[in-house]
C-alpha cells in the first residue's frame, strides 16, 4: 500500500518513464490498477515501441496499417488477424473439404517456378532470367506476416502435382471472405493442410519488392 501511495505523488512523466521499462503482460497488468494507470498504459507512446520490437525481430516493417491505435496494431501483429474473426468465418475454414472441389484450376504452362537463391528486388531478379518484367505478372511465395490488399490474386500451388488455383476457394482456405478488404495473417494460421499440402503466392504490384532468399517465385510468361 505504501507504494502504491508513493506511486501516486509522481507525476506522469516519470510514470511513462517507469512504465517504458514493463513488458507487454506488465503493461496490461498495470493497466487495471486506476484510470491515470489506464490512461498511461494505454498510450500509443508505449505500445509502438512493443510494435517496433516485435517487428524488428520478424524483420518487417513497423507501421500502424489500418489499426486505430499502437496497442490494437500489436495485438494484430501477435495473433496475425487484421480483423477480429467471426463465428461465420470459423464455419468456412472448417469447410475445406468442400473449398477443395471449388478451386478453379489455372493453366500452369502459363507460368515459369523461380527459385530465389538471394535477397533481390522482384524486377532485377525477373530480370536475371531473361524475361521481360511486367507489374502484376509476378507471384511471390508467401512465408510470413503482412498486410495484403484484396485486389491482389492469390494463387495456390499444390505440392505433388504442381498445379496451380485461383478464386474465392482459395481465399476462403485460407480463412478469408468477401468481407475482409485487406488481411493479415501468418502462415502459421493457415489450416494444416495447407502447409503440408500446397505452396502460397501472392501477386505483386511492385517494381522494387524485395525477395526473400530460399522461396519460389511464380512468373506469367503468356
């Protein structure tokens, strides 16, 4: 009690001070105590550090996206969901059998499997194989978290076959609908079969985008 009372007479700049030292679960404990230790806790100040930590350890860039807050842009980048998920959405991912049989086969002559050896921007790397680079043409391998607009294609690659898909069935497998405008979502939150199954390529729209090394890329040559 008597720290506690201590804590009361200092201002807030030391409390910001003292509470840029907790981590994420300390954070949200303090956060119970009173409405000043709220206030505080819950401040962007505090969270977009935790964000930036959290995405210099993936690697990835640090922005707020479509979040309101610091804090909510944490919680996305931890549970790899842009969007709560809905009941409605949990029947469609259990739903996968019967996605299976609506996927729409896409003609795979029409696309060249690159391999990416070491980190290079789409263009150069497309490039580097002789083929001339068209925006929209490219599919990388998608192997970590990001936010990816609706816009753009996803195609699926099964494993044994090397087929490939397109359409909303594909979308859906992966825990999507038409009411998610742009997602957020780690591979690790696909179904299993997913994983084990078939291989993830997302369209690029850029010139500039950096490959990963040791994934695929898709080309359209036709």
């Amino acid at each position: 009690m008597n720290i506690l009372k201590t804590m009361e007479c200092l201002g807030e700049d030391v409390l910001f001070a003292i509470f840029s030292f907790l981590d994420v679960r300390a954070l949200c404990c303090a956060s119970q105590v009173c409405q000043q230790w709220n206030r505080i806790s819950n401040s962007n100040f505090l969270w977009r550090s935790h964000v930036i930590q959290l995405c210099t350890k993936r690697k990835i860039s640090a922005h707020l996206g479509r979040a309101e807050n610091w804090k909510v842009r944490y919680v996305q980048l931890s549970t790899g969901r842009l969007y709560p998920r809905s009941s409605s959405k949990t029947e469609k991912k259990l739903n996968f059998d019967t996605l299976i049989v609506n996927l729409f086969p896409v003609e795979t002559g029409k696309f060249v499997l690159l391999t990416v050896k070491k980190r290079l921007p789409i263009r150069d790397f497309v490039e580097s194989h002789g083929h001339k680079y068209v925006t929209g043409k490219a599919f990388y391998q998608h192997t970590k978290s990001e936010t990816i607009s609706v816009k753009k294609k996803i195609l699926l690659q099964e494993k044994l076959s090397g087929q490939l898909f397109e359409g909303n069935a594909v979308r859906e497998m992966l825990g999507l609908n038409k009411e998610t405008p742009d997602w957020n979502i780690h591979p690790s939150n696909f179904d299993r079969r997913i994983a084990e199954f078939y291989r993830v390529f997302v369209q690029s729209t850029s010139v500039n985008r950096a490959l990963i090394s040791n994934t695929l890329l898709l080309y359209e040559i036709k």
